[in-house]
C-alpha cells in the first residue's frame, strides 16, 4: 500500500471517529473515547505516567526473560557488592542479584495492588449504588459501615486485619482490600445521587425497570468514569499499604522478592551499603508516582466535573 493510500485511510479514520455528526451509537462511542485519548496525550505528564507504568507492568510481566539470575538463589561470596557488569544493581546480603528480584518483585507488588483493585472496585460501585439509589435505611446502614472502616488509618487496619489472618500474601490482598473499599463506595453514592433524579431514570422506572436493572444498567455504567479516575489516584496508596505490610513482616514473607519485604530484610545497611535498600524503594517511588501522574491526567479527562 502506497504512503498516499496509508495517508488517505488513516484520514478517512479520523475523520469518522471526529465526526460531529454521528450516524450510529458506536460511532458517537469511538469518537468520545478517539477525543478522550487526544485530550490524554496532550498533558506530558499523564503520558509520562502512562509510559512508566506500561513500562513497569511489562518488565514485570517479561521477569523472566529479563533477569539476569535466579531471585532467588544465592552466592555469599557475592554479598553485598554494589553495582557492576555481573550485577546491574548488586547484590544483597545473601549474594542475590538486585536486578532479577526487582523485576520478580515487581510481579508480586503489582499484582498484589492489581488484586486489590479487582475486589475493591466492583464493592465500593456495589455498596455506593446500592446506598444512593435505596435511600433510607439502607442507605444509612451501608454508610454507618462505611463510616466505621474510615475511621481507622488504613495502614492499622490493615495490619489488625493480617493479624488475624495470619501473614502472607493473600492475607495481605485481603486486608488491604478491606480497609481500600470505603472511598469507592463514598464516590459512587455521590454519584447515584445526583443521577437517580434524572428524567431518564425516571422514565425508565416507569416502564416497569427493576430497581437491580436500574442500578446495573443506567446508573452504574455512568459512575465507571469517576471511579476509574479514583482507582489510578488511589493506586500509590495502595501500593505503599502493601509494600507497608511486607516491611512490617505481615505481607509477603522471605525469600519471596517483594519490594516492601526486600527493605525490612536489608534496612540494617542503609549506611553503609545504601543501595541495597534503597533500589526496591526508588522502586516505589517510581510506580507510586506514575500512577499518580497518570491519575492527574485521567481525572482531567475523564471527571466530568472538570468539563
């Protein structure tokens, strides 16, 4: 196909995805999100968010076609060396290679914060619909309970939760979970209640809608937008709880390479071998701060209260 061709179609493309015009419902679809995206890639900020994070979540995915070594395998006569041509990032304090256990650590923190995400966000769109469209004392009971899980710092909770569970990461998962819910919930009430008094709500009830098909079919999808902006927000968060728990000794336990386990093992040598410690905390860092960047960008998008 010739460069005029390629040019031609991909023109024809993003005329019918800008169309101001559009002739179908999937068409208005592609176009909003087409907009959307155009929006996105205009903040840098966002996009180097987006970038890191892609980055991040790949390498740690290819983990074991990147490393370098084994995570876990170990070679005392390696201890504590610092960063060289054989080891990137150096050694620990048992001659593990750095590098490969932050990749492998990688896995295990994002996925325990992508496990997180997965329970908490589905609960708190349940519990906030719920709450906001039943009203009354439903709406009361669910918000009492709301209230008693943010009264307590999410990091305390958490470790009473662990506590009780036993240490791991599934405890961890669990727990993090459990204390991560309430905004989500807060959020998507506040949502239902300022959607719920719609004329198209109403009109919908009034053609004999359930109050379930209501709330899953035209109230929830309109609240996806504000909780995907608060999930990316709150994601630092959830990281840092965490990584929290594993230096604390109650999330994932050793020799699993876990970024907030890999500091409580080695923070005795923050002096004088100072990167062993520091490498998985600038990788924290990192993703916290990325999915904050991309956090910022999605909510200028996304909210529609910055419209």
């Amino acid at each position: 196909m010739s460069n005029s061709a390629v040019l031609g179609l991909s023109s024809s493309i993003r005329s019918y995805l800008l169309s101001e015009a559009p002739s179908s419902r999937r068409q208005a679809a592609w176009g909003g999100a087409c907009r959307r995206w155009l929006q996105l890639r205009r903040n840098k900020l966002a996009m180097t968010g987006l970038v890191t994070v892609i980055v991040l979540v790949a390498a740690a995915l290819a983990a074991p076609l990147l490393a370098t070594h084994a995570p876990g395998a170990q070679d005392l006569t390696q201890r504590l060396q610092p960063p060289s041509a054989q080891h990137w990032l150096g050694t620990d304090e048992l001659g593990r290679d750095l590098y490969s256990r932050v990749l492998y650590g990688g896995r295990v923190t994002l996925g325990m914060v992508v496990a997180v995400v997965l329970l908490v966000a589905p609960l708190g769109l349940a519990v906030g619909t719920i709450a906001g469209y039943a009203g009354g004392i439903t709406d009361r009971i669910l918000m009492r309970i709301t209230d008693i899980f943010l009264a307590f710092p999410r990091l305390v909770l958490a470790l009473a939760f662990v506590a009780a569970l036993g240490p791991g990461v599934t405890s961890a998962v669990i727990a993090v979970a459990l204390t991560a819910w309430p905004p989500f919930a807060l959020l998507s009430r506040s949502e239902t209640l300022a959607i719920r008094r719609a004329d198209y709500i109403a009109v919908v009830r009034l053609m004999g809608a359930s109050p379930s098909r209501i709330i899953i079919s035209h109230i929830a999808p309109l609240c996806v937008s504000s909780l995907i902006v608060r999930v990316a927000l709150d994601m630092s968060g959830i990281i840092m709880t965490a990584a929290g728990l594993g230096f604390l000794g109650m999330g994932a336990q050793p020799p699993m390479p876990e970024w907030g386990t890999m500091i409580a093992t080695t923070r005795g040598f923050i002096l004088d071998q100072w990167w062993v410690p520091t490498i998985p905390g600038v990788a924290i860092l990192v993703a916290s701060l990325a999915f904050n960047l991309l956090g910022d960008g999605l909510r200028d998008v996304l909210d529609p209260k910055q419209e």
